[in-house]
C-alpha cells in the first residue's frame, strides 16, 4: 500500500513540474494547503524559474524559501567561501546571478540544477534579479538574449550595475570575441555600469574603455585593425561584424560616436602572468584621466604594487600627465599591496584631493625620511600591515597632516617597542581631535589604558572596535583595568557601537555593565564581545544589570564564540530587549582562544 501511495506522489509531483508554467496564480496559491512536509518535499523538485514564480506567493503567505535557495546556492557557487545572506531575496538574487554567469559561458552547467528548464523563463528572470554580470573568455552569447522588442539585453543593459572583465592572456575565438565586445557595447556605452571591475588580461579591453583622443599613445590599431574616423569604436564592433551575424540589433543600434563611460568606480586585479609579473597595472594608470566620472579605484595585486606605479599615479593625480585638464579626481583609493608602509605619507601628501585611503602595506624595508605637512583632506583611512615588527614613525607623520580626519582603521601592526603604541595613540589624541570611528586589530594594547581613556576622552567616538588587542594581558588588576576603560566610555553619549573581541575578558566582562547606567547607553546600538571566553556564571550579572537599565533603542548583542547555554535563563530574559547572536560553543575554539590570545 506504502508503495502505491509513493508511486502517486511522484506521478503528482511529476504532472506539477510539467504544467507548472501554464498554472495560474490562483493554482499556485492552492499549493500553499498542502502539509508542509509534502510541500517541502515538491519544492526540491522544482527548478529555478519555477521558484523564481513561486516564491512571491510563498512571501505573500509569509512563507520563507531561505533554505530552498540556500541548497541551490550551495550548488552553484563554486568560490572556497561562502557569502551570508539575511533573507531568500538577496540569495534567490545571487543563485540567478551564478547562474546567468553560466549560462554565458556555458561552463559547469550541472544536469540537477539545469534539468526542465525553460531558457526563455529562465532570461526573463535573470532580467529581474541580475545587478552585477561577470563577462569571461569563453563567453557565447545566447540569441534568446536579443529576441523580441524590447529584447532582454535592452532590459539587462538598464538594470546592471555593476560588471566584471575575465580574460586569460589566450587568442580568443571569433565568436567569444563577437560575444564579449557585443555586450561591452550595449553595457559601457548604453547601459547604466556604474562600477567596473577588470581582471586577467585586461590590455585587450582598452580600445572599448577610453575615448579615441587615447589611442594614439597605444598600438591598438595592430589589435582591431584602423579605426574609422566617423564613428570611432562602433566601427570596430562593425568590423566583427559580418553578413551572417545573428545579432544585428545587438550591434548597429548604435549610430553615434561614443559619448564616452559612466564608470564612477574602476578595480584592476593584476596576477601571475605567464611565470612573471604583468605591467598592464601601470599601463592602464595613464588612461585614468579619460574616465571624467570616476571617483573610485581600487588597485589589487598579487605582489607588492611597485614604487615606479605608485609615482605614476600620483603624477596622474597632479595632472602631469596629458594635456589639458588631465587631472584626476578621485575621492576614495584602495591600495593592495603597497611596496613599503613608508611610502604612505609620502602618497597622501601628493594626493591632496584623497577623502578615504585604504591600503595594505608589504614589508620591503626602506630608510624613511621624515614627511609632513598641513591641511589634507583625508577623513577615512584603513591601513594593514604585514605583522613585521616596525617603528610607527610613517604613521605618526601621516595622522598628523591629516587633521580632518574621522574613521581610522589599523591592523596587523607589531610595534617594535610599548612606547611605539603610546605614541600612537598620544598622536591621535593631539592631531586627530574629530575622529568618530576608530578601529584596532592585532595590535598590542596592554598597559596602555591611560592612553587609551585619555583618546575617549578627547574625541566624540561613535564607533569603537579594539579587536584581539591583548587588553588585559599585563594587567595586574585586570577588573580595575576593565572598569576605568568601561568607566570612560560610558560618559560618550555618541557612542552607537562598541566591539572588544578577542580580548580574553571573561570573568571581568560585567564590567561593561556601567554602558547601561551612563549617557551611553541612550545612543548605544551594539556591542560586541564574540571569543572572550564568557561562561554562564560570568554572563549573568552582566545580563541582570541589562535587563534592570535596558537601552532606550533595541540592542544587539554579539555573544558568539563564547561557551555559554544558548537555553540560560539570562538569554531568555534579555531576548524582549535585545537582539542576540550566540553560535553553538565548539570546544576546539577554547584552546584557539587561548592561543591566539598569548
């Protein structure tokens, strides 16, 4: 009887997945009175486009997908790590996206994932869900892309973003070269790109990127061929062009010259290329002033970004390169790997108009010469050193011409001597007056409290992370240590965030119970203590004092990576006032803990 019963579920479920796209709303909204185990079972059934209609009535019902989407997006990415999604729009997005990505290039297309599914449907959704494209070599372009009026290319053309450049250093086909500068065409020239992001090979991608005021300077003409002096680069997508091209629409749509790009935001990837280091970085750097829109650029490179690039940037940024107006006008920069931290003052004072620096030094080793200056513009800057034990004399300098500046992030920086980190920390106090968010990772602050409730005391901090700081490690008293930093903070009636992970508190953490009794707590939005070793007995007094003066705005609390009981009655008792992260406790992580923290 059991397996008659099974047979007629899969036949059910069968006739379901044939007639699905014929099914109108009504019809899908009565799946919804199925019990929820055999509705669970038929939604690992249905493929992609058919959970992609499905799930707006699901939501309706307030119904969740996550866990559908989840096992499909387990499928379909093939990164080492995985992203974290907060709810099942954002990663039915991002399974659709990985998806068309295949799609493109034909690559990886799993039988499981791909099975029964309707092409057309499937477009019609990537239509709506994709923001972001990545183009590949091995890219073929599916004509279902330019059926019909408007065709989905024009609708993608008006909805992405944001797009990727991937080419291996390799002749590439006549047809994925078609297919490749086809879409640059319809993406950089009409369509709404805003950031753009070029990677591997990408030399071959200049004709398409800059104005023809720029070819000059290269031989592109060897590559593509004499440019016609009408109509510049459509002519060259014209001569890829033959009489049996099946995208006609696709190519001569455009019959102006090249009003020029959109992009606001440029990422160059440099790598190993062919058993030695490419140069197209320092290439490319020369035709940054053709992009009029950009105010970002993030340069990444698998080796240290040498001294010679670095000069020809900051040329670009004087306008010494070019005729005219070359100069560049950048706002935010990021910078990975930096040849040498002692480089960086030097770079700031050059680039005057820089609001946020972001930059990951090497550890080359140089003879540093004193540099300063008045009146920068920086307000953001985020530098990550390479864990060598140095002298801060590079940063100093730097903090010091920056007096405008309001968010400073420094990690991996071993000093050489506990003075270093004093005066570090006396520099910002003296210099830096309007910081609002200061972060501080892997960076040895025991015994230097005083320091650190003097900087509070100065600045009007909003956000304040001393991460893995090693803060009581030295300290004779370490609860007295704890309370006169807690004692400090709690008189900020700005701070919104606080995050001390990775500090060892553990026993002294109720401590931080004084946030809830000051002018702190009414703006405190979250306070994170993740790895600090906190057990049960050590958690509930901080718990009480919460539950006793709880903050005017809903808190979050980060307890994860802590050995306490995810059913301890203190949780239970904070849950209606707070918002609380807590993980399941994994032994391993005890001894990590403690490592980490000698």
């Amino acid at each position: 009887m059991d397996e008659e019963i099974t047979t007629l579920k899969d036949l059910c479920f069968q006739t379901i997945k044939l007639h699905f796209d014929q099914s109108s709303v009504a019809d899908m909204e009565e799946l919804l009175t199925l019990p929820a185990g055999l509705l669970k079972e038929l939604l690992t059934q249905l493929n992609v486009c058919q959970l992609h209609k499905l799930d707006p009535v699901f939501e309706r019902k307030g119904v969740s997908l996550l866990s559908t989407w989840e096992r499909l997006y387990c499928k379909v990415q093939t990164r080492l790590k995985q992203r974290t999604f907060h709810n099942s729009r954002e990663l039915k997005a991002e399974v659709i996206s990985l998806m068309f990505e295949q799609f493109l290039a034909r690559d990886r297309l799993d039988r499981d994932i791909w099975t029964q599914v309707n092409i057309p449907s499937f477009v019609t959704a990537a239509v709506e869900s994709v923001k972001h494209m990545t183009l590949t070599s091995c890219l073929n372009l599916h004509p279902d892309l330019t059926r019909g009026k408007p065709s989905p290319l024009s609708r993608l053309e008006k909805t992405v973003e944001s797009l990727t450049l991937r080419c291996a250093n390799t002749t590439l086909s006549p047809m994925a070269e078609k297919s490749l500068f086809v879409l640059l065409h319809r993406f950089l020239e009409h369509g709404a790109v805003k950031h753009l992001t070029l990677a591997s090979g990408f030399l071959k991608y200049v004709p398409w990127l800059v104005p023809k005021s720029f070819e000059h300077k290269y031989h592109l003409n060897d590559l593509f061929g004499k440019p016609s002096t009408k109509d510049g680069p459509v002519a060259k997508f014209r001569r890829l062009n033959n009489s049996r091209d099946p995208w006609p629409d696709a190519i001569n749509c455009c019959k102006k010259a090249w009003p020029g790009l959109k992009i606001q935001s440029l990422e160059l990837h440099e790598g190993f290329v062919r058993g030695k280091w490419g140069c197209e970085m320092e290439e490319l750097i020369r035709f940054l002033p053709s992009f009029k829109n950009l105010t970002a650029l993030t340069l990444r490179s698998e080796s240290p970004i040498r001294f010679h690039v670095l000069e020809e940037l900051k040329d670009v940024f004087r306008g010494a390169r070019g005729e005219g107006d070359c100069r560049l006008r950048l706002c935010r920069l990021s910078i990975s790997v930096m040849e040498s931290p002692w480089l960086l003052p030097k770079f700031v004072k050059a680039c005057k108009q820089l609001r946020e620096l972001d930059v990951e030094t090497g550890s080359k080793a140089m003879v540093y010469h004193r540099v300063t200056g008045k009146g920068k513009a920086l307000e953001r800057l985020s530098i990550c050193m390479d864990r060598q034990k140095i002298k801060p004399d590079f940063l100093l300098d730097t903090l010091r011409m920056c007096p405008r500046l309001v968010s400073l992030h420094v990690s991996c920086m071993y000093l050489s001597y506990l003075r270093s980190q004093k005066e570090l920390l006396n520099t910002l106090a003296e210099s830096n007056v309007a910081l609002t968010h200061l972060s501080l990772m892997d960076l040895k602050l025991s015994d230097c409290t005083a320091e650190l409730v003097n900087l509070i005391n100065v600045c009007k901090l909003e956000e304040v992370t001393i991460e893995d700081c090693r803060l009581l490690e030295t300290s004779t008293n370490k609860s007295e240590t704890l309370h006169q930093l807690a004692a400090a903070l709690t008189k900020l009636p700005s701070l919104r965030k606080l995050c001390l992970a990775r500090n060892r508190l553990s026993t002294d953490v109720n401590q931080l119970s004084q946030l809830f009794s000051g002018p702190a707590s009414a703006s405190l939005e979250s306070i994170d203590i993740r790895a600090n070793y906190i057990l049960d007995s050590n958690f509930e007094p901080f718990a009480e004092a919460l539950i006793s003066r709880p903050t005017p705005r809903r808190l979050t609390l980060d307890l994860r990576e802590n050995p306490i009981s995810e059913d301890l009655p203190a949780l239970v008792r904070l849950r209606p006032f707070c918002h609380i992260l807590i993980g399941k406790w994994r032994p391993g992580l005890a001894m990590a803990d403690y490592v980490a923290n000698m």
